[in-house]
C-alpha cells in the first residue's frame, strides 16, 4: 500500500516518533510524503520516502491527485489546529479528496496509531 505522511511544522517530530515507533510495519508499504517531512522521515528512520513539494509550495495538491488517480491506500497529516495555515485551502482540499476517494485520513496522533495497528 502507499501510504502518504504530511505534518505541519509543529507536528514534525511527531511525525518522526510515530514513524519511528511503527517502523517494522511502514516498511512493508510504499511510503510517500510532503518535502520538509519526507527528508525528516528518511534521515531519522532510514526509510525510504519518495518526496513531493513542500505543502505551501503544492506538495499537498500533488499528494491530493495521487489520490484521485486510487494510488494512495492511506493518508497520515498530522495538522496543527491551534496555528493558522495560509494554505488552509490546499489542506481541506486534501481531506475532501480523501472523503470523496473513501480514503482513511489520520489527523491526529490517536487515529494514525489506530489505523497503523490495523495494517499489522
């Protein structure tokens, strides 16, 4: 499965413990990311990661049609809801493109961690 992993700033190294904690089970999938969070992903972890733009730079809009195209099984976007986005736009384009495609979406550590157990 292709599983993409974005994180906004403050939850980056969230990101980056939860990847570490399921890491036995990330690496039986195909894991794709944001840019700022893929190249943090890949340095602590050692996983491999195809990196697309940051997300104010598109990189969300290109996750986005991967999911469109049905090439992204699940979606990991650790959001900061208390710092406002200037890109809010492209986030809730994201998530109603993952509702629209019946795409699971974790946006918080509680349900990443749930839908991570479940592919064990």
């Amino acid at each position: 499965m292709r599983i993409a992993l974005i994180a906004h700033d403050k939850k980056k190294q969230d990101m980056v413990k939860l990847v570490e904690e399921y890491k036995q089970i990330l690496s039986g999938h195909e894991l794709l990311a944001t840019g700022t969070t893929g190249n943090l992903i890949k340095e602590r972890t050692g996983l491999p990661v195809k990196c697309y733009m940051s997300g104010p730079l598109g990189g969300d809009q290109q996750i986005g049609g991967e999911i469109a195209k049905g090439e992204v099984g699940l979606v990991i976007f650790l959001r900061d809801p208390l710092t406002p986005q200037p890109h809010e736009p492209d986030i809730s384009a994201l998530i109603r493109i993952c509702d629209v495609h019946s795409i699971p979406i974790a946006t918080n550590l509680g349900t990443a961690r749930t839908l991570l157990k479940a592919l064990s």
